[in-house]
C-alpha cells in the first residue's frame, strides 16, 4: 500500500458508548465520545456550529468533533490504553484519549465557552491540565493541588471560556512521568475571534507535537522509566516513514504549530524556504521582535508557531535537526567502526554465531540497506525509500511537498516531485585529478612525526 493510498483510506469515526462504570443517568447527559481508530491524517474539520474559522490540520490526527449545548461548546475525552501504529509495521500499546495517542485537537474560537467531560478509563487516576491558558484556578487540572485526582471510572467536568487566542496542549498531571511516557497529550487551538494585528490568515495550518518513547525492539510497550534514553522520537505518535507529508499548494501561506512533551529540546528544520516565527504558547510574537529562521529549538514543553510563503516547488525535507532523533530504535550502544578492516573476521564470527553483521565499517549507510533479521514488531534504524534510493531517516521526519498543481485545500500526497531537466545534482563523469592530502603512507614507509613539545616555565 503506497502513502497515497494510506492518506486515501480515511478511517471510520465511530462513536463508542463510555466504561459502564459510568452511571447511566449520568451518561445521558454526556456527549456521546467520539473514538477514531485510524492514524492517518484526517480532513480539517470545518465547524459547523458557532463562529466560523479556518481550522488547523492535525498530522496523523484528528479534531475532536464538540456539541453546541445552549451557547455552550461541549467535548468528551476519554482517557484510555490505545493501540497506535507507529509507522507501518510497529503498533506500540499507549495510553492516550479516544482511541488514539496523541488525544484528538480541541479546536475552539476566543470567547467560546467550553465545557469538557473527562472519563478515566486508565487503570489509575488522571487529570487534565490546559498548558498555557489562562482560566480559573481550579480549571487548572493539577490533581491535588486544584482538584482532586480523576480515579478509574470517573468523570469530571472542566469549564472556562478560552480568553485568548493562540496554541496550547493539553495532558495529565497526575502521574505525570509515566502517564506522557505512555502517549497522553493533545493539541489545543484557539482561533481568534476577528481580525488579528498578530495573527495572519493562512492557506494551510499544520499542527503537532513532539513526543518519544523508549520501546524495545520486539516489545509493544515503553520503559516508562526512561528519563533521556529514548529509541523512538515522534511526531503524534508516529516516525518517518509514517509521518505523513505536509502538502501544501505553491504561494500558499503555511502555519505549522509544534508543541514539545518530550525529555529534550527540538531543533525543527526546514529545507528550501525560511520562516519566521510568529507565536510561542505564550501568544503571538509582536511583529518587530520577529525574524527569519530555518532552524528553530523547541524546548520541553514549548510550543513554537511557524509560518512560511511556500514558494518554491519540490520535496524539502522537514525534520528534527538533532541526527539521532531522525532514526529509529535501535541501541546506541554500538562503537564506532568507521576505518576498521573486517575481512576474514566475518567468517569467523559467522561460525560461532550465524546472524552476526559487521555494521559501519564505511559509515552507517549500509545499514538502511541491509535485510538484516528484525524482531517482532519494530522498525528499521534507518528507513524509507524515495525516487533515487534510501532516504536512511526514521523519527522525527517528513517532506514539506509544494506542488503548484496541488488543488486548493487539497492534502492528498502528490508523489515524488518531477524535477525540471537540468536541476538535479549529478555525477561529474570527467577527469578527477589526484587529491594529495590524504593520501596514506604506503605500508612500510618511514613516517615522520614532528612533535613540538610544550615549553617549560619557571617561576
Ligand atoms: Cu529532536
């Protein structure tokens, strides 16, 4: 099944009535949840209730669907253990909300009234804490501190009137450590109310966030004890190549919001275009303290709000500029073999131990290429194929695609971009002529060695 085909097969929302330790009376007043099952990247939702916006896109996610309840917008969150797939070929066994991890986009408008019924279906207590809005104090989500923890089977009602716009997340805080280990955490937009000084009207706005995991290649689960040791950095619970590509139409205006619920800080990079960045979850950043970047670091617990003019046409790559969180798990315990001749060797392990592969004797490459065994449910360090080869990337990557025939609010994949003759770097096929630096010393030839000592002093 092509990427195409993946971002094709829409997956079914279907709506599932909460654990039955919910009491039935109670349960007719809730909003009936809405669980998806699917990790692709689904349609904007355009609302249909309330003031209108242009809504964001969730990458390999979704938009929680709300009820408009007497001027009021009412969602329901299920707190869960759910199975994701973090790229074709790995399903890692979460925690995270209706159906899926991250939890679904809350999408809402400044003003908006928002009420939101929390379930607990987690075998421990949860709460939800709203990163960065401004709310009443006991809204706030600290359990123990602003409310008393949500326990298994329970619901809570949390409201308060989204004051002001930008981008936030959401996530426990209860058990913190273990319960973002597990994949709990979602996005949060709201869109201003009107035209805003700060706020620029986009063609495409892209959100995400940063998250990592440390699952063992052929377990399911991850290490929640892991404090800085991950093997697996994700974008909403998914690595390259299940990172679903931003596609985006020439001349569009790009917004794309990153928030970080990892251990460590982000560089996210883009290639081809610069962008500047426009807002942090602290609001929008003034225009005069603004500037061009192509890089940009994500803190823990950040959020940074990015915007591009997509003008150049092609498949840039888009990625964590940190090169061990563009792969995939694998143990980095393996010592450097760059330079180390190991012929004769291989055949001599080979007899002790059959399975036994030399690995990075020229640099790592070799290893995006090589069929070597892989346990049950896992990935390949080093992965993808694109139009001329290996792209020998995992986690945290993807391709910005910018198409000048892509339709107008179009997401589906246009496939690899088709160069214009001439553009494409190339081979030189004439006379190379001979590089007198590195050449090595011939086997056997005296080497002279000039070692200047350090003076000696004194006092
Ligand atoms: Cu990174």
């Amino acid at each position: 099944m092509t990427r195409r085909d993946l971002l094709k097969s829409v997956g079914a929302i279907t709506a599932a009535v909460a654990g039955a330790s919910v009491s039935r009376t109670a349960m007719a007043a809730l909003p009936e949840p809405v669980i998806q099952t699917s990790p692709n990247t689904m349609d904007p939702l355009v609302p249909t209730t309330g003031r209108p916006y242009n809504p964001v896109v969730t990458l390999n996610g979704w938009t929680l669907p709300w009820r408009m309840n007497n001027g009021v917008k009412e969602f329901h969150l299920v707190a869960e253990p759910v199975v994701r797939e973090l790229a074709p070929g790995m399903n890692a066994h979460l925690w995270g909300y209706n159906g899926q991890s991250p939890g679904p986009t809350i999408e809402v408008v400044e003003g908006d009234r928002v009420r939101i019924f929390v379930t607990n279906k987690l075998p421990e207590h949860t709460s939800v804490h709203w990163h960065g809005q401004r709310l009443p104090n006991g809204m706030d989500g600290v359990s123990g501190l602003t409310q008393p923890s949500i326990k298994p089977g329970q619901t809570f009602v949390y409201e308060f009137i989204a004051r002001r716009p930008g981008t936030f997340m959401y996530h426990p805080h209860a058990d913190e450590m273990v319960q973002m280990a597990m994949g709990m955490m979602g996005m949060w937009i709201t869109h201003p109310k009107e035209a805003h000084p700060h706020i620029a009207e986009v063609d495409r706005d892209f959100c995400f966030l940063l998250n990592a995991y440390d699952i063992e290649p052929g377990s399911a689960t991850p290490k929640i004890m892991t404090m800085t040791d991950f093997n697996l950095w994700t974008w909403n619970s998914r690595v390259f190549p299940g990172i679903d590509p931003l596609v985006v139409r020439k001349n569009d205006q790009v917004r794309i919001r990153v928030g970080n619920l990892t251990m460590t800080n982000h560089p996210i990079h883009i290639h081809g275009h610069e962008f500047t960045v426009t807002g942090t979850d602290g609001g929008p950043i003034p225009l005069s303290a603004r500037r061009p970047e192509v890089t940009t670091d994500i803190a823990v617990g950040q959020m940074r709000q990015i915007e591009l003019l997509a003008d150049e046409e092609g498949d840039w790559a888009f990625h964590c500029h940190k090169s061990h969180h563009t792969m995939n798990a694998m143990g980095h315990d393996v010592p450097t073999m760059i330079g180390v001749d190991h012929s004769g060797l291989m055949q001599k392990i080979n007899k002790l131990v059959p399975d036994y592969m030399v690995m990075g004797d020229r640099g790592m490459a070799d290893m995006a290429e090589m069929q070597m065994p892989l346990p049950a449910n896992t990935l390949p360090m080093m992965t993808g194929q694109g139009p001329f080869g290996g792209i020998e990337m995992g986690g945290m990557f993807s391709v910005f695609k910018v198409r000048a025939d892509q339709a107008k609010g179009d997401y589906t994949d246009p496939g690899w971009f088709t160069h214009p003759k001439g553009t494409v770097a190339y081979e030189w096929t004439g006379p190379t002529p001979e590089s007198h630096h590195a050449t090595p010393a011939p086997a056997g030839a005296e080497v002279e060695l000039q070692v200047k000592k350090p003076a000696t002093h004194q006092h």
